[in-house]
C-alpha cells in the first residue's frame, strides 16, 4: 500500500473507530491483511461455532482458511444441499463473520441483502458479529455509503451471481423490482444494544467491493 494513503487512511481509520465507540461498538484498525488475520482470529476462541454471510473479505485475509483448519465449529453454507439448513444455524452461533456493503466515518454501517439471511443474522442472533472491512469501503456519510452500497456493491454481487438484473448489464442501480433484485433488505446499523457484540476491523487494503 502507497505510503501516502496508508496514512490517510491511519487516521481515517481513527475517525471511524471513535465513530464506532459513539455507537456502542468496537473498532481496530490493521495496518495489513496479515494484522487484520491476527486481530480476528484473537476475536474468536477455539471451538467456537462460526458461520458467515457472503464476505469476500474474510476469505482474502485468510480468516475462512484458517478457520476450517483450525479447531472451530466452521458452518459452510456450501457444503450443504440446501443452504437454507445452515441459515438456520446462525441465530445460535458464537460468532458472525461478514464485511459491510459500506460504511460511513462516523461509524454507521450499511448492508443491502436480498435473501436477507445475512442482514437478519448481523441484526439479531450470534453472540458476537465480526466485520473485516477494507478502508475503500468507508465513506463520508450515509448518503454516499447508501450510494455506494447500491452502485457499486450491489452491481458487482448481482454480476457475479449472473442474476439478471438492470445493474449487472449497466453497471449502474436502475433501482429494479426484477424478480433477480438483491436490494430487498436495506440495514443501517447506528448502534449495538449488546456491549461486546459487534467488532469492525478496518483494514488498510482495497478488499472486497
Ligand atoms: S435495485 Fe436492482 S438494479 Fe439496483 S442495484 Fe439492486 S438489483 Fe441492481
């Protein structure tokens, strides 16, 4: 990472922390993937039971790797044949992994999801929710973070799925009622009733989208 953004984003990061601590919820900051591994990993005692929404960003620090390898309860959605099976294991979980669709420096965050497992779980159910969140996805306030998270995430996820929606032939939100739509649940996080529940690890990295 560039010297000059790493330092922006050092101190970006500490904005975005104090955010977090105003709402009740814990941030770190992690000077690369490797810190960012470390952090979690200390988040998460052994024989924990984990699952996870679709978060592209644990799987790039090595979190879901190192996870199934180690001596933890790892729920995959994928190695079930009807993933509905394990949704239903995540109220009960210790531990909740999963990125933000975007986040603001003041410490809101932003996820848009169309099965909705993912926001039910990050609102209500596992003991603890664990964010890993690349410092390219905060922004100044909710407005761009809601911008961002329905013109940039939300186009990529539903390219990548090959779901056939308007964003994923223009690359833009045309703001779809498409049978395909992933923009049925809009959650903003403002603050955590449970002390201790919700952790954001800011890492100083492009991860994720
Ligand atoms: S509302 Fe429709 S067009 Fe907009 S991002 Fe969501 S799926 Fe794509």
């Amino acid at each position: 990472m560039n010297e000059n953004i790493t330092k922006r984003n050092e101190l970006l990061a500490q904005k975005v922390i104090k955010g977090l601590e105003s709402r009740n919820m814990t941030g770190y900051y992690a000077a690369n993937q490797k810190e960012a591994l470390k952090i979690a990993l200390e988040l998460i005692p052994e024989k924990s039971t984990i699952t996870m929404g679709g978060c592209m960003s644990a799987h790039e620090i090595g979190l879901v790797e190192a996870l199934k390898n180690g001596d933890y309860n790892f729920i995959d959605r994928y190695s079930y044949e009807d993933p509905r099976d394990a949704y239903r294991q995540v109220f009960d979980a210790d531990c909740y992994l999963s990125s933000v669709n975007a986040m603001t420096e003041d410490g809101v965050l932003v996820n848009i999801d169309g099965n909705s497992n993912r926001v039910s779980a990050l609102a209500f159910g596992p003991k603890k929710v664990i964010f890993i969140v690349g410092m390219n996805k905060v922004c100044n306030d909710t407005d761009s973070a809601m911008k961002r998270a329905r013109n940039v995430a939300a186009p990529i996820n539903a390219q990548r799925f090959g779901l056939n929606t308007p964003c994923s032939k223009t690359g833009a939100c045309m703001d779809c009622k498409s049978p395909d739509t992933i923009c049925c649940q809009f959650l903003i996080t403002r603050y955590s009733k449970h002390e201790g529940r919700i952790h954001v690890i800011l890492v100083n990295d492009t991860l994720g989208f």
